[in-house]
C-alpha cells in the first residue's frame, strides 16, 4: 500500500506503536479489497490483474486540493475535497477520508470531481493530515496543500512514512458536523429614487444586501431605525426577505418618509437587519442610507377657511354670531393671531367688542373663533359684505391679511296688518254690459297685528280722512290712515245689488287669517268691451284703536257683443227632395254701437253636400250696414239635413270670437215620373201607331235597284 500526504504547520509526532496499528489496518484493507476485486472479476469472467511482487498498486484517482483549510475548535466543518476519477464506469469508488491521528471521516462521494467529508466538532485542536483511502489501492493523491487544521492555519508537511498496517474499517460513520462560522450581512450597494427630497417628501432606496459569512441567514427581515427623521412610507414597519445563503446577494426596496422638520443637507437613514443561523442563533447588522434634503423656505399663510351666522338672517338692530373658521395653510407656525372687524359699518361691536384673540396658529392647523356682534339698525335688507382684518406675527414681523363675510340681512316686516285681496270669482272669463254676476271675495291679513272691525265697501269713500280714493266708479287703489269717516260711493260700472255697497266682515286674525263674503253686482249697460277696475274699500281698526282705511281693487273684464239682425230673405220649406239643390240667402245687419269686424263664414251640412259658399270672405261691417250670404247645398240621403253656419270675427280685445246659426229641413225621395198613353178614339179602340217613315237613304236605294230590275 502506497502512503501520500501533505500537512501545513508543524506534523505531530506519532507513537511508535501508533504507526504500527495503522500500517496493519491498512494492510489488512488493502488485502480485503483485493481478494473483493479478484472475486468480482473471477465472477465477470474478466481476466485477473497481477501486480509486479512487492509493490502495491497505484492509485486510479487524482486529488488536488480540498476547503477550508482552517475550522474552528468545537463547531465542525464539512471539507469539500476536489479532483478527478472519484467514480468508475458511473457508479461512485469505496473512497474514504481520513484524518491522520483523528481516524475515518463520515464520507460522500458527490461526482466524480468532488468528495464531501464531515468533521465532528469534538476534533481537538491541532494539525492533521488528510488522506483518501481506496481499499485495496492505498491512500492516493496528487495535491499540493492537502490538510486540515481545528485550529491554526495549515501549511504543506511532509507525508508520514506509509503505515505497515492497514487502518481498520470503520463500521459506523461519525455523525455529520455542522459548518463552522456564522451568517454576516451588509449593504453592498444602494441609490435612492430621487435624489434628492422635500422634507415631508418620500424616497424609495434600493439596496443590495450581501451574506459574506459562512451560513446562511435565515428568516431575514429589514427595517428603519424608529426615533429619527425618516418613518416607512407605506406603513409597513418591517420588510421580511427571503433566505440568503453564504456570498448570496438580493435587493430590496425600501420606501421612507423624511419629517415635515428634516434639516437641510444629507441625512443619513439607519436601517437594522435582523436574522438567525440554522441553529437558531439571532444576529442583527446595521447600516446606513443617504439622501440629500432641500431646504425649503418658510412662510404662514392665514386663510378664512369657513363661515356661519346664528341666526342665519340677521335682522338690523338684533344680535348675531359669527363664527370663523381660520386655517394656516403656510408651513411656518403664525404667532399672536388676531380678528378684528374692518370697514363697512354693517356690523358693530357686540358685548366682547370687535377684536378677538385666536393665539398661535401652527402650520396646516385651524382655529374656530365665535364673534357676538350687533346688526346695524341701517342695514339693507338682502346680502351684504362685512370685512375682517386678520394679523399675526411671523418671524417677529406684523402680518395682516383682509377678508370678507357676506351677511344676509331680513327684511323687516311691519307690525300693521297688511290686507290682500285673495280671491275675487266671478263664475266666467268675461261679462257682458247689462249682465248679473255674483262676485265670491275672499280677503286675507298677512301682516303681524288683527284687523278689526272691518267694513268692506265696493266702491270709494270720500271725502273723510282717507288715504286714496276713486269716486269715478272706474275703480282705483290707495292706502291710508283716518277716523273711517266719509261718504260712501259704490261702483257705478258694477253697481252691488241686494245692499247699500257696504257689507260688515269684523275681524280678520293676523298671520294669514282670512275672511269670505259674496256680493252680487250688474254690469252698467252703457259699458263698452274693456278692462274694468272695481276699487273694494277697506275700513279696520288696528289693535292700538287707529282707524285704517286700504283700497283695494278686482279687476274685470267686459266684452260688447255685436248686435246684428240675421234672417233668411226666404223662408225654408218644411221638406226638399234628395239631390234637388237647397238655396239659403242669409241677410245680416249690424244693430249695435260699433262696426263688427267680419273675417269669414263657413258653412257645414248634416246629410248635404255644400255646393256653393262654404266659405265665403265678409270683411268689416259698419253701424246700421248689412251684407248677404248666399248658400247652396244637395241633400243627399232621406231625413234631416242641418246647415250651420259660423260668423267669425275679431273683438275689441283683438281675440277670435263666432256667431252660430243652424238651419234644418227634412229631406225625402222624389216622387216617381208619370207616364202618358195615346188615349183611345172614339170608337173605343186604341190610337193606331204611326207607321215608321224609311230613312232617305234606304228610298234612294230602292229607287236604284228598280231602275236595273232587281227590287219589287
């Protein structure tokens, strides 16, 4: 058996006797493996190698080197050991590692380029040397720097003398050693996306975490360091990586957010990693970001963000609240902020006075402020502005601003009762002179006080102590104040019927009482067409005892109807013939006071054709003029035939008004024609018939055919 090695450091010295045991191991596993090759070979039936006297065989493999060099006392290690021809047509060679001084490592043959060997932790400190049994061959190797030590760095030694022995075979492998060492993060590398930022503003770091320990780290998560100026952006506090093994690399983003009060200049974000080994053991690195902060400038800006009056509508005189709502949309605290109210006189100062303190005022805050203030009594009535001045200090620098308010002032109703005339019914659209009507009235108070003891005239009332009146009888309006004294004058184009023109209604309430009453009226016959104002006299005391008198006014509508005289020139017979024409002459005079203002005359029949004017043109007729109108219809079946006939015209109002006239007769069958025979002479016997007379051509031609002999 053939014994090759290489030790680094100094070679510890071996016992005698130890040599020994290790030259008979080895000789007893190089004899093993031999009678197993020539048992595998007499079984093949492959021819059976020989090898020279006295020299043991050689190795089939090459060794170059292994990893690590160097272990840690009392951790363990697996060596990795590299070359070539660890497996033979594809299946792995009973290789075996072994350290000298130490015995037979637990051992793997990965490939044919690669052999894993585990070293326990309890391996003492010192320097050993490694070799690669083959049983049967001897420990083979090419390598230049091939030992390990627990301890120290190891340095090539010279090989030992080959032991006389063969080693014994273990017959149970140690348990494997763990890898000795431990995970070790850093930051590689990192940029932040952008550059640079607004305090306030967020920047995305993206960085590049490498593992340069020996394990690997396990459950590894990233996060910023609490207390500085720069807080995670989404909300996530922690951000978990996957497993990074020895010399693994990966890339996380990490998203921050730099306080309202980051100073100016590059600042520095502190990160924490935080894993663990297989063992479970925790580790954490720090490391450090960069971004660069702008420096911002600084300013307060007050703004009035909202206001609101208690009442909504202020009333002059009266006490109104208003409440400002201020906020500081500048990014610079405002000291010592102060309200006060500005030019314009709608508002005045109330019990706390016009300037109200509203203190410090931070940067993006609000403040609320309520100001007792007084309407003035000269206010208008409607929406009205009202400033306000804002100032506050700023670096120690006065600031003001002005703004505005928009007060929307009441209108102020009168105490008096305020009377309206709510309804005044007639029962039509339009009367006509000389006409009855009954006129329903309603009256309604939609003032603050009653009136009482009211008395309703359909007329004027003159000439007491009134405040208008209108004793035409055409009507008017008018207010006033007085004792209610005065003569009456009832309407004399509506004169009121059935009573003198007054009528008592007492009391009407306040706040929309209402009272109704009928009267009823005739229409003065000498009117013409027109609009008519009929003045309605109101009498009442108001609750402090004054006398008030209203005049109120209806207004109606009279329309002059035309007086026209329209006959038939000739009387219709009581019954006409089917298909035998029907004449109707229409004569029409006009009777009244103004011309009549003719358009057209339609006619339509009932049963009947209208063969002649069944529209016929008319145009203007005069006082005491008359025109005609000529109609000709064809009845056609038996019964009733009705004609009508339309007058249109256009009224004094200029609106289209007609005038129908309906005509009926009754229609019947013609009686049937008579027939006449020749009467009988006097003999009794029939009138004899005329013989009837040849044509004078047939004559002619009987003439010529008894001149050439052929006729009779």
């Amino acid at each position: 058996m053939s014994n090759k090695c290489f030790s680094v450091g100094a070679q510890r010295a071996v016992p005698q006797q130890g040599r020994f045991i290790v030259r008979a191991l080895l000789l007893a596993l190089l004899v093993v493996g031999t009678f197993a090759s020539w048992g595998a070979s007499a079984q093949e039936g492959t021819p059976e190698v020989t090898q020279p006297p006295g020299q043991p065989p050689g190795p089939s493999f090459v060794f170059l080197r292994f990893e690590p060099t160097t272990i840690n006392p009392g951790v363990g290690a697996t060596l990795t050991l590299l070359g070539d021809g660890f497996f033979s047509s594809g299946s792995a060679k009973p290789l075996l590692v072994r350290l000298n001084g130490f015995g037979v490592l637990q051992t793997t043959v990965a490939s044919t380029n690669v052999i894993t060997a585990t070293v326990p932790e309890t391996i003492p400190p010192g320097t050993y040397i490694v070799y690669i049994i083959e049983p049967g061959v001897g420990d083979s190797f090419t390598c230049t720097a091939c030992s390990v030590t627990a301890l120290s760095v190891l340095t090539p030694t010279n090989p030992p003398p080959p032991p006389t022995d063969p080693p014994p075979i273990p017959t149970q492998a140690p348990p494997p050693t763990p890898i000795p060492g431990a995970p070790n993060l850093l930051i590689r590398s990192f940029n932040a996306n952008p550059s640079t930022i607004e305090p306030g503003g967020t920047v995305t770091f993206n960085v590049e975490i490498v593992n340069v320990g020996t394990r690997a780290a396990e459950g590894l998560s990233v996060s910023v360091d609490p207390g500085g100026k720069f807080i995670p952006a989404n909300g996530q506090a922690t951000i978990l990586l996957p497993n990074l093994g020895p010399n693994g690399a990966t890339v996380v983003n990490i998203p921050v957010t730099a306080a309202e009060d980051t100073p100016a200049g590059p600042q520095s974000v502190p990160i924490t990693m935080t894993y663990r080994d297989f063992t479970g053991e925790s580790y954490t690195a720090k490391g450090n970001l960069t971004v660069t902060v702008q420096k911002i400038e600084t300013a307060s800006q007050i703004t009035l963000a909202r206001y609101l009056f208690d009442p909504a509508q202020a009333e002059p005189g009266k006490q109104v609240t208003v409440t400002i709502l201020l906020t500081n949309t500048g990014n610079e605290d405002a000291q010592q902020v102060l309200v006060r109210i500005g030019d314009g006189g709608l508002l005045l100062a109330g019990p706390e006075g016009d300037s109200f303190p509203v203190g410090d005022l931070a940067a993006g805050a609000s403040a609320s402020v309520e100001m007792p203030l007084i309407v003035s009594t000269s206010a208008k009535p409607g929406p009205q502005p009202q400033g306000f001045n804002i100032t506050y200090l700023q670096d120690g620098e006065s600031k003001q601003i002005t703004s505005s308010v928009t007060v929307d002032v009441a209108k102020v109703v009168p105490t008096a009762p305020v009377l309206l005339l709510d309804r005044f019914d007639v029962g039509r659209a339009f009367l006509q002179p000389g006409e009855q009507f009954t006129a329903e009235v309603t009256l309604k108070n939609v003032g603050k006080e009653a009136a009482q003891n009211m008395l309703i005239t359909f007329g004027t009332v003159s000439p007491g102590n009134t405040g208008g009146n209108n004793d035409d009888g055409t009507g008017g309006t008018g207010t006033g104040t007085g004792t209610g004294s005065g003569t009456t004058n009832p309407s004399t184009t509506f004169a009121p019927m059935g009573s003198g023109g007054t009528v008592f209604a007492g009391t009407v309430e306040a706040d929309g009482g209402t009272v109704t009453l009928s009267q009823d009226f005739i229409v003065n016959s000498t009117v013409d067409t027109g609009i008519y104002t009929l003045p309605v006299t109101l009498r009442y005391q108001k609750p402090d005892g004054s006398s008030v008198t209203d005049i109120l006014s209806a207004s109606l509508v009279v329309v002059l109807p035309p007086r026209l005289s329209i006959d038939l020139q000739s009387p219709l017979p009581e019954e006409t013939n089917i298909g035998e024409p029907l004449f109707l002459t229409l004569g029409i005079t006009n009777r009244g006071r103004k011309a009549v203002n003719f358009t057209t005359a339609t006619v339509t029949a009932d049963n009947a054709e209208v063969v002649e004017g069944a529209e016929t043109f008319l145009g203007p007729l005069r006082v005491d003029d008359d025109t005609s109108l000529s109609i000709n219809v064809l009845p056609l079946e038996p019964g009733p035939v009705k004609v009508t006939v339309t007058l249109n015209y256009i009224d004094d109002l200029n609106k289209p008004q007609t005038i129908v006239k309906e005509y009926e007769v009754q229609a019947i069958e013609p009686p049937p024609l008579p027939t006449f025979e020749p009467p009988p002479d006097f003999a009794g016997n029939p009138f004899p018939q005329e013989e009837e007379q040849p044509s004078s051509d047939e004559t002619l031609g009987k003439l010529l055919l008894g001149l050439l002999g052929l006729g009779s």
